[in-house]
C-alpha cells in the first residue's frame, strides 16, 4: 500500500552543459524532456490500470516504484541546487528534502507489505516520514514565491493562508475528518494520525493557493511546475483519504499513477526553468530596499517590467483570494444547516477565526490604503513644488504633439505664460530649420526599446515671447504614449561653444581662417562633389621683407601690416572661395574649380588672379603715416585626381620657396620637377650626415698668388665631398642641404681642424704659406665655437698664428654686428688675419668694411667676371681697389680665369689673385709640389707697383720669416712667363724658357676640378 503525501517528481536531467551543446536550442531538449516524461507516466498509468500482470508485482510497483520515482526527484533537485548558485538554491534543496522523506516513506511501506508480506502496522515508521514530507514543501515554497518586505505583507501571507486553510478545513471537516475522527474504537493517537495527513495537505494546498498569485518573475516556469506537482499529489492524497477509496485501497492500481506523475514532474520542474531562462535572460526580483512604499523606480527597471507583463485576471484573483475563502467557509457551515445537522464546534471555531481573520486584514489593508494615500498626496505636493519651483521648463505632450501641460517657469525661461503655451501644437514653437530633425529624433526614440534607451535629449531652437530664438535643451522622456519634455535655455552656452569654435579655427590677429581650418576645407574640396575638378587650386603666399618691417619699425606695426595684407587677400578672392592665414608673414588662398573652364583656361585664370593679388599685395601699406612696402612670393599648386589635402598643400608649399629661391616677388606654378629635387635634397643630406664619420670628405687648395712677384702667397681651403658612390661634389652642390644647420657646423670645425693640420706639417717640411679657411658670419658667433677654439687648435698642432687667415664668408644683416667685431678683435689679437669675402656683392658687404676690422679685402667674382669687356665695370672695380688701397688693405680678386684679368687687374693696384688662371683646387701633393717650385709665371704688360700697407696687411708677417712677403724676392723672379691674351689683349709671346727662369705648373682649364685621390 502506498502512503498519501508523495512528492512529484521527474527524472533528473544532466548538468547544464558548457560547449557547443549547449548552444543548441533549449526548446528542442525541453520538448523532448516532456514527450519522455509523458512516456514513463503514461506506460505507468497503463501498468496500473491492467493490473501489472500479478497482485505482487502490483504491489511492488506501487510502494517500490513511487520511492524510486520520489528519490529520482530528490536527486533531481539536489544536483539542480549543487550546479545553480543562485537565492533559489534552498527551495530546491528543500523540495529535495521532502521528496527523499516521501520515498523513504514508500520503500518502508513496501518493505512491509512487500518483503515481510505483512500488514503494515498503525502507526509505523512509514507514517514517520510521510508525515515530514509537507514541512519542507511548504517552506520551499515560501523561498521560491516572492515574498513580503514589510511587516503588514507578512501578517497579510499569514492571514490569507490561514483564510484558505481554514475554509478547506471547515468543508473538509463538514464533507469528511468528522467522520474520521468518530471512528469507534479508535485510540486517540490513531485519530490523531488519521487528521495529521489531511490537514498537513490542507496546509500545502493552502500555500500553493496563497502563493500562487504571489509567484516571482524569476523562475516563474519552476514555481509553476513545481506548484503543479503539489497540486497532483495533494488531489491524490485528498482521494485516498475520503471515505469512498480509502477502505478499498490496494498498492498499484491507478491513484498511484497520480503519486508517480507528480514525482516526476517534480524532479523535471528545476531544469525546465533553465531552459526559460536561456531563451530570455532570467529577470530577477527587485531588492527589498527597492520595494519598500514610496520608492520610485526607473522606466525600464525589472519590477517595473515584470509588474507590466502581470495579467489584470491575476491581479483580480490574488485580490479576491481572501473573499472567495470566506466563501467557502460558508459553504461549509451552509452544508451543515441544510442537511439538519448541528453545527460542529470544530466548524463553529474555524469559522470564527477565518471571519476574525478577514476582519484583521481588512483593518491591515485600509490602515495600508490610509498610509498610501497620505503619501501619495506627500508625494503629490512635493513633486508639484519641484515641478513649479524649477527653473527648468516641464511640458506634458499627448501623443498628437499637443502640449497639456506647462510648468510656470516657463514665463521665465520662454517669457511666455504657461496658459499661453498649453493647448498649442509643439510643431509651432520649434524653428522650421530644426523641426524636421526633431520630429525624426523622437519618432526613433518612440519606436526604440524602453528599457535599453528610456530617455533622449534634443537641442532645437525655441520661440520667445519676444520673438526671438532661444537654444533650448530637452530631456525627453515618455508618458502614458506621449511625452515629457524637460527644457533649459542653453543659449548663452551655445553662443560661448560658438565663440570658442571660431576662435580655434580663426587666426586672432586677422580673424581669417587658420591653418586647421583651412586643411579641413581643403580636404573637403578634394573629397566632395568637386573630387574630380582638377581646376580646384592652392596659393601660398609669403610677404617678402617683412622681418625688416618688425626690424625697423616694430612688431606692432608689423601686425598692422599683416592685417591690411589679410583684408585685401580676403577682397581679392570670390565668396565661395577660402583666404587663410597659416602663421607669421605666411597665407593661403583656395580657389575652387569651375567646371565650365578647361584646364588651360582654368589655369591662366588662376595665374592671372596670383599675379593680380602678387601686385595688390605689393601696393604701399599707410602705417603710422609712413608707406611701407612689402612684396609678395606666391606658390600655386593645382589640385590632381587622388590627391589629398597634405599633398596639395606641400605642393604649393614649394612652388612658393622656388618664387623665394628666384627672386621673390613673383608667382611660380608647381612642377613635379621641385618634388623630386626636394627628394635628392633629402637624400643628400641624410648622405652627408654620414660623412664625415665615414671620410668621405677631402681638403683641397687654391694658391692665392702674388701680382707683384708671382709668387704663392697663401693657400685657399676648400671641402670636396667624394661620396660612396664615387660622385664628387663641390661646396656648391652640398652646403645647401647642410647651410644653417648642425652638420653644416660640424663641416665647417672639420673644415679648420683640418686645415689648420696639414698648414702646420707643410710649416715644418718649409712651406710657410698661410692658409685660407672661409667660415660664416655666424659660424664665427656660435657658442660651440669660442675664438679659444681657433687658439687651441693652433696651439694643439703647431702652427703660428700668422699662418692662419679667416676669411668671413658672409655679412649677414641679421648678425649682431657688435658681437662680430667684438669676436674679430679677439682673433686679431691672436694673430689671426681677418679677410672680407664678397665685397662689391652688396651693400651689407660695406657696412662691413665699414665697422669690421679687417685686413684683407677679397673681390666678388662679379667685379672681376666684365673689368676687361666693359669700361663701365673696369671704373667700378678700379674704384674699388682704390678705397682698399686707401683703407691700407691687402686685396685678392676671386675668379680669375683668364690672363688679360690678371694684367688688368694688376695695373688697377690689386694685390693678389686665385683662379684658373693659376691653378684650381690642389691635393696635398700637388700643392706641395707648386709650393716647391715657387712662383708663377705672370703675363707680360704694364706693371704698376702694388701700394705699400702698414705691415700687418700682408698674408705673412716679416716677423714669420717665411718667404712671399713684401720686399721678399722670390727665387727666379726675374722674368715672367708670357700668357696668350683673348679678345683684342696685346698678345705676350712666352719667354720664360729663353731666359732660363723656372716655370710653375700649368694653368688647368677653368672648368675642371683637380681630381681628388681616392681613400
């Protein structure tokens, strides 16, 4: 026989599993997790039904198999509850708890009836465990429902559960346990025993219906399987215990198919909540911090959504569960009255203390109602006086678009009244250029999902009372299918935003474009509908002569200057066009395409319209009441297919140094041509910072020859670069990658070390010919080069000081004049002597000689080039020599090539020359040999004695002792060697064999270079 009170249960599913099984749909494993729990069941229910074949097996099944299927549903819920970690893990290990009491319960009962083939004795060991089935269920339910979070939520569970366990047990007691309870001859603890069972499921169904309509939203599939499976076993136990079946009980038949099925569908109900949950994400209950009265939850928030998705029919039932228990009370007392029976004082008790019950919860609930509604008027009031005491404007729109309500802030934020407002459509307050993009904004945000986005925000302009715009910025929000808007005026923000926009893209002298700005509109010109124009193009513009303007005049009327040269670039290009400022004396103009040109005659214009802004710009600027001039070098570039904005703007970057290098003041278009020099520019010099380590680099000389005597009178150095690949390159052609920079330094300390190295190994082999270094104006003021440096060197190696001449290669407006002479008069006094390079190249050259001391004055090739053609030139370098002259200065002219230079420049009074006419550039071995031989031959014509200077004017001191200075005759000086003049010269036949003299060593052609030995 089998014992009422069996948990349902099901056959434990396996873990869940991790890994691609389980990313195979759960609803395939649910579906056939009930087709076979349908499966065992039924075949149960047909076992049952035919009597299992024999009364012994009968017996069997019915007590041996409902403790296998009651243990099958502990193991089932203790595995779920060891696997899961989660606030329901005591409810399972709970219902585990009651379903291992009621398969003990069947295995002893079986074990009687079964094995000892006895009778089952009342009361047994049996009726021990049947008896602590409930308790755990009926607390596992409790943990699996959601439960109360105040006090009043408690007492009102309590209640109800009393109001349907009390009704049930006045129609139970009135249809049934009275007679139970008379049953003659029965002993106390035997009546006791037989009312335990009914009234411990009256007590579970009471539960299950009190809990019912209280079920969490979390594991809402399990509680509902679970409650299911109560439910089954308690209508089972309800038949066994009634009076038409309990007498003809026997273990087996078909009321243990209930007990079986409900096990089972315990043991499935855990697994089958898994697979809910990984179809949508279990929602969990809210914390009780969360749920207590007053509290208020975001759109979205779980309990929010859940509460949504509750039917109006549960909410009505769960309402009405009290009054339908009292109900039923009343039935039972009714049932009495009719069938002239006198009215239990069991069923007179009961229905006191339900009445009393539903009384007390009546006074709870309207007590609870008294509270809320307090609160809510609280509430009420409290957010009425934030709504009209925020200074934040609050609109309630309905789903037309019409405004319901408007909070009285709005008189100050919009200076329109609130009634004003309300009743209008919205529409008719927003700017037309901005109610379109409203209008989509909140469309996508009404079709969006409320819980992943439950607010928006919106910028538009808002119409004043004044008629003006206002910036307005709105946090939207729904409302019961419209919206909430919540607005502030941000005008004065949006205005700063604007005012700081410009300001970092705008230049703050001149307010045009800066050079951000005008690389966006670039890009944006070249990427948009005008990609494929190529008549879109950029000028750079320099002002040339503008750091003369800050020099003289001051930075001040500099930066006037810069602003009247922005306006008048800003009038000279058209409106869709872009003037901009990129820094300093630099600006740029884009000038887009017009489709309707072809390319040449698209370029013509824009050439045209440089060369027009190149003579605009050029104009006199009225500063301070003074005309200044500036002129104008303008680079154009023309925009190409796949080009992007850097490119285009490195182009005309070019184009614009190419008009510097050839002049300024004129406009060049770029070529490809000026890319590709850039890029052997950039070759050679990364070429050239190697080397000087590598030594690469060789020293050359250039004899500077007496005019009077023919003799060689110093040595000119010079750097000559034979680079890896066998190219040698002169000064010329590497200086410009390394001028004004740290390798041009380095060069130049190398250049001297060197220099002033091998002069003082010829100074000891007997060759005392100074050497010539040429350095840079700024070379000579460099920290890194102290005039100590020249002292050290010459004291490191050897040399006198006399035999070190430096010559200033340059006379550079810019270099602090007092500094220079300042360091001058420091190498003087050290014995070095000073030469003045390139003068008559410019005026700087005679400011120079005007302030500087120095003791040599070298000629510019461009006196020396015409003083035989032209008569004009001839008066202007006489004029020159005359000054030196009268200055007491040593002269040398540079360049000179051709033998007619040498007698024309010789009866001028010049003292010295070097060129071509003598020699070019030696290496040491030649040189030594030249200097071994002495003198050179000069060509025959009038000689006019050179003047005498004041004894340091000479290239060597007669201090020195060495030969080549003044009054010193050198060896074979007694003839000269005749050269053959050109172009109309009186020709000189060459007697220097005749009269035995020695000759010195041929003239090398004026355009080769004196090889240089390999390393």
């Amino acid at each position: 026989m089998s014992g009422p009170g069996v948990m349902p249960a099901a056959p434990p599913a396996p873990p869940a599993a991790t890994g691609p099984e389980s990313a195979r749909g759960p609803a395939g494993s649910g579906v056939l997790g009930q087709l076979l729990l349908a499966l065992v069941c039924g075949g149960y229910a047909v076992g049952a039904v035919l009597g299992w074949g024999s009364p012994r097996l009968s017996m069997a099944m019915g007590d041996f198999g409902l403790s296998v299927a009651a243990g099958v549903a502990a193991v089932s819920c203790f595995l779920y509850a060891r696997t899961r970690d989660s606030r329901f893990r005591p409810a399972w290990i709970l219902f585990g708890i009651s379903s291992a009491m009621a398969s003990l319960g069947n295995a002893a009962w079986g074990w009687y009836e079964v094995i000892l083939d006895t009778e089952v004795p009342n009361p047994s060991i049996a009726d021990l465990f049947f008896l602590c089935f409930a308790p755990p269920a009926v607390v596992g339910l409790l943990v699996l429902a959601k439960r109360p979070v105040t006090r009043a939520g408690w007492v009102c569970l309590a209640l109800d559960s009393w109001l349907i366990g009390g009704s049930l047990l006045t129609l139970a007691w009135s249809l049934a346990l009275a007679h139970t309870a008379d049953i003659e001859g029965g002993s106390v603890s035997y009546a006791a025993l037989n009312l335990a069972y009914p009234l411990l499921d009256i007590a579970l169904v009471s539960m299950i219906l009190a809990l019912h309509f209280r079920r969490s939203s979390a594991g809402r599939s399990a509680l509902n399987t679970a409650i299911g499976a109560l439910a089954l076993t308690v209508l089972c136990d309800a038949l066994f215990t009634s009076p038409l079946l309990h007498n003809s009980y026997r273990s087996g038949q078909i009321l243990d198919a209930g007990w079986f099925a409900g096990s089972l569908l315990l043991a499935y109900a855990p697994w089958v909540g898994r697979h809910r949950e990984s179809e949508r994400g279990a929602v969990e209950e809210p914390p009780a911090q969360d749920a207590r009265p007053g509290a208020v939850l975001p759109a979205g928030h779980p309990a929010i959504a859940a509460h949504d998705r509750t039917s109006p029919i549960s909410g009505s039932l769960a309402a009405l569960t009290p009054y339908l228990a009292a109900a039923v009370c009343t039935l039972g007392i009714l049932y009495n009255v009719v069938n002239g029976r006198s009215v239990d004082r069991v069923v007179l008790v009961t229905a006191c203390t339900v009445v009393l019950a539903l009384v007390v919860r009546q006074g709870i609930m309207l007590i609870d109602n008294i509270t809320l509604t307090r609160e809510l008027a609280h509430q009420e009031n409290h957010f009425r006086s934030l709504v009209q005491g925020s200074s934040d404007v609050i609109m309630i729109a309905d789903p037309s678009g019409t405004l319901r309500y408007v909070s009285p802030a709005a008189s100050g934020v919009y200076g329109r009244d609130a009634s004003e407002l309300e009743d209008t459509e919205l529409s008719a307050h927003i700017h037309p250029g901005d109610l379109g993009r409203v209008v989509h904004e909140v469309r996508r945000f009404l079709a969006a999902d409320p819980a992943l986005e439950p607010t928006t925000r919106i910028e538009c302009r808002f119409q004043s009372g004044r008629g003006t715009w206002l910036n307005v910025e709105s946090t939207v929000n729904r409302h019961q299918g419209g919206l909430i808007f919540n607005s502030r005026d941000v005008t004065e923000r949006v205005r700063l935003q604007a005012q700081l926009q410009h300001s970092a893209e705008h230049d703050p002298l001149t307010d045009l474009p800066n050079r951000a700005l005008f690389t966006r509109r670039v890009s944006q010109a070249l990427s948009g509908r005008r990609s494929s124009d190529r008549g879109a193009a950029v000028l750079f513009i320099d002002l040339d002569g503008f750091k003369a303007v800050n020099d003289t005049i001051g930075h001040q009327a500099g930066d006037e200057l810069l602003v009247h040269a922005a306006r008048r670039l800003d009038e000279a290009v058209r409106a869709g066009d872009t003037a901009a400022r990129l820094g300093g004396d630099e600006f740029a103009a884009l000038i887009l395409g017009d489709t309707g040109e072809d390319r040449a005659a698209r370029e013509g214009h824009i050439q045209e319209l440089a060369d027009r802004l190149r003579k605009r710009l050029s104009e006199p600027y009225a500063i301070d009441g003074n005309d200044v001039r500036v002129a104008a070098s303008i680079g154009v570039a023309f925009a190409e297919p796949g080009q992007n904005a850097g490119e285009l703007l490195r182009n005309a970057d070019l184009a614009m140094y190419r008009a510097k290098a050839a002049g300024k003041d004129r406009v060049v278009l770029y070529a490809p041509q000026m890319q590709a020099d850039v890029v052997r520019k950039a070759e050679l010099a990364s070429r050239l910072r190697s080397a000087l380590n590598a030594g690469e680099f060789a020293l050359l000389h250039q004899p500077v020859v007496d005019l009077t005597t023919g003799k060689v009178a110093a040595v000119a150095a010079q750097a000559r670069w034979r680079s890896g690949q066998g190219i040698l390159f002169t000064p010329a052609e590497f200086l410009r990658v390394a001028d004004n920079g740290d390798r041009a330094a380095e060069l130049g300390r190398w250049t001297l070390e060197q220099a002033i190295a091998q002069a003082a190994e010829r100074h000891r082999s007997g060759h005392a010919a100074p050497v010539v270094v040429r350095l840079g104006a700024r070379r000579l003021l460099d920290r890194a080069a102290p005039p100590y440096a020249v002292e050290a060197l010459l004291t490191r190696y050897g040399l006198p000081s006399g035999g070190l001449v430096l010559e200033l290669a340059d006379s550079d407006s810019s270099v602090p004049q007092d500094a220079l002479e300042q360091r001058l008069t420091v190498l003087r006094r050290l014995g070095v002597r000073i030469a003045l390079d390139g003068f008559g190249g410019g005026h700087a050259a005679a400011d120079a000689l005007r302030r500087l001391p120095v003791d040599i004055l070298k000629l510019d090739r461009s006196l020396v080039e015409g003083v035989v053609e032209s008569a004009r030139q001839h008066k202007i370098t006489a004029g020159v020599l005359r000054i030196a002259a009268d200055l007491g200065l040593q002269t040398v002219a540079e360049g000179v090539d051709r033998p007619e230079q040498v007698v024309a420049l010789r009866t001028m009074g010049c003292t010295h020359a070097q060129g071509m006419a003598f020699a070019g550039h030696l290496d040491e071995y030649r040189l030594r040999r030249t200097l071994t031989h002495g003198n050179y031959a000069l060509p025959a014509g009038p000689v006019v004695p050179a003047p005498q200077g004041p004894p340091h004017a000479a290239f060597v001191p007669a201090a020195t002792g060495g030969s080549g200075g003044p009054g010193s005759e050198p060896p074979g000086a007694g003839g000269g060697a005749s050269l053959v003049t050109r172009r109309g010269a009186p020709a000189v036949v060459a007697q220097a064999a005749a009269a035995g003299m020695p000759r010195g060593p041929r003239p090398v052609g004026p355009h080769h270079e004196t090889p240089v030995p390999p390393t």
